[in-house]
C-alpha cells in the first residue's frame, strides 16, 4: 500500500465529509426526544424487574 501525501489526505477526506448527509435540526430533535422516552421507559421497567426480583428474593429467604 503506497503512503498518501499529507495534502492528498486531506483532499480525499474533504471529499468523504462532503458524501456525509447530515441531518435537519428537526430531525436531530426528534432523535433526542425518543432517546430520552426510551431512556425513561427503560429506567421504569428495570425499577419495576428489579423491584421484583427483590420482593422474590425476600420470600425465599423469608427476611
């Protein structure tokens, strides 16, 4: 493999940046929207499970 120029480099990686399609502000906020929800969910069921197992574990060893 023969060794890029560092200007060659960097044309080739303007080149690929360029091919990027980035997304609308809209979009992104729609992104973190649903990010947190499902972080939200999430964090609730693991709380809910976890709160379960604890009651199941209290039964069996009976404390």
């Amino acid at each position: 493999m023969a060794k890029t120029n560092p200007a060659q480099f960097v044309r080739q990686v303007r080149q690929e940046a360029n091919k990027v399609t980035w997304p609308t502000r809209r979009e992104t906020g729609i992104a973190t929207i649903m990010v947190f929800v499902m972080v939200t969910l999430m964090s609730v069921f693991f709380l809910v499970v976890d709160e379960i197992i604890a009651l199941g574990i209290q039964l069996v060893l009976g404390t």
